[in-house]
C-alpha cells in the first residue's frame, strides 16, 4: 500500500472516531483531500485509493492539475485567497470555491461561470477570530454577503469556511471553531426564515484541518479540508499569490 493510500485509511479512522465520539454520523463529514504544491501523480495516488474530492489553494497550479487529470472523475474546490483578475480560470475549472470573502469576488465567479456548467458551489469565507493574516469577511458581514451569493445566477450559496489563527490548545481550537458553527446556524436560520431561494442548500460547514479536524468535528464541521496528513510536509514554500485584489 503507498503511504498516500495508507494516510486516507488513518484520516478516514480519525474522522469516524470523532464523529461518533460527538454523537455524529461519520458519513456527514466529507473530507477534502488538498493537493497544493502536491503533484499529479500525488492525485493520481489518492484517487486510486478511493479519494474523489480535491482542494487546491493557487489557481495556475490548480488549473494544471485539473487539465492533467481530466481523465478522472474528480471533484475540485479553490480554497486560497483570488484576486480578482483570476476568477475567470476558477469559473471555469473549479466546482466548488470556499474562499469568497468579498462582494466583487462573488459577482465575477457568477457571470464568469461557463452557461453550460452547473452552478458554481459556493461558502463565504469568514474570519471568525479576527486573525490579521488571513482573508475572510468578519462575521458581521458574513449574512450580507451570503445573501448577496444566494441571489447571483451562477452561484449556489452552500455554507461557510472558516481558518481559525494556528493553536496548539485543543480548547482554544474548539472555541474558535464553535464561533463559527453558531455562525452557520444563525445564517442558515435568517435565510429559511426570510425565505430566500436556495436557502435549502445551506448545508456545509468547512472547518478543520490536519491538526484540529477533532475539535471542528465536534463544533459540527461537515467537510474537513487535509493536506499534510494525506501528502506529508509541504517542504516547497508555497507560490505567494498576492491576495490584495
Ligand atoms: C493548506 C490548507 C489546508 C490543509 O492544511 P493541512 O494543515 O496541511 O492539513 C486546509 N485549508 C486551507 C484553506 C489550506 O490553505
């Protein structure tokens, strides 16, 4: 068995035991293999050991790996910060983005979108812990610009982000984690009370990672995104994209 192969049956194991250890059902935690700064064949690897859901943090990176491995039934999600003169590429190749934290970002994704694919699958980005060196909308203006999602065409509004500032204590994490699981709740509850279209599909909740996917599952995340447990060290550093816009 390839350590890749070997790393998705101990990620699958920890993702079970938490869920079941916060009352959960295992299977509505889905996990987000990302393969950023990892190559093809890395991909190749994980896809032949069962795993079909892909997330990639640079868009030139990510569109070569998407062309390459057009061959595969995958699945991809643009998780990193955009600017603005890169949507395009991400309308066209991704079909999911978890990174939008900003109005413009959001109408551009939308009339970018190719008319013959399916809606873009979208979470705002939220920065619950008000971390300086990340993107993110602050809750406060998280609700505003869900609804703006929920109302673009090519665009279907599904949940929230969240990358909580790294720490080691697990409380810390789970309390950081927990901001943003109330977070999803109050705005899926605004949106079904208002009736607003689509609000249905307010269902994922994107939080957690190698190091703190127990705490985010017991906050209720749905969809755990995991790199360096599945691939190892990220030891190239990782293309900078500025992410002013
Ligand atoms: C790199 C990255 C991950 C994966 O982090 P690991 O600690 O390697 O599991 C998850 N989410 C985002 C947004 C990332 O940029």
């Amino acid at each position: 068995m390839t350590t890749i192969a070997d790393n998705l049956q101990r990620i699958g194991l920890r993702i079970r035991v938490a869920a079941t250890d916060a009352g959960r059902s295992p299977d509505d935690v889905r996990l987000l293999a990302v393969s950023k700064t990892f190559d093809a064949n890395a991909v190749r690897d994980a896809f032949e050991a069962g795993q079909r859901q892909f997330g990639e943090n640079y868009v030139q990176e990510g569109v070569e790996k998407i062309t390459l491995l057009h061959d595969l039934p995958l699945t991809w999600h643009m998780i990193g910060p955009m600017q603005a003169n890169k949507t395009r590429a991400v309308a066209e190749h991704f079909q999911w983005v978890h990174s939008v934290d900003r109005e413009r970002i959001a109408r551009r994704l939308s009339e970018q979108r190719p008319a013959h694919l399916p809606p873009l699958q979208v979470c705002i980005q939220v920065n619950v812990d008000g971390g300086l060196s990340k993107s993110g909308v602050s809750p406060a203006d998280a609700p505003a610009l869900a609804r703006l999602v929920a109302g673009l065409p090519q665009l279907q509004l599904r949940g929230l982000m969240s990358i909580p500032e790294p720490s080691e204590d697990p409380t810390m994490q789970r309390a950081v984690h927990d901001q943003a699981r109330a977070l999803f709740d109050d705005i899926g509850r605004q949106l079904r009370a208002d009736g607003v279209a689509g609000a249905e599909a307010w269902d994922t909740l994107s939080l957690g990672m190698s190091a703190d996917l127990e705490p985010a599952i017991a906050a209720g995340s749905t969809l755990v995104r995991v790199g360096t447990a599945i691939f190892g060290r990220r030891d190239k550093p990782t293309s900078p994209e500025p992410t002013a816009a």
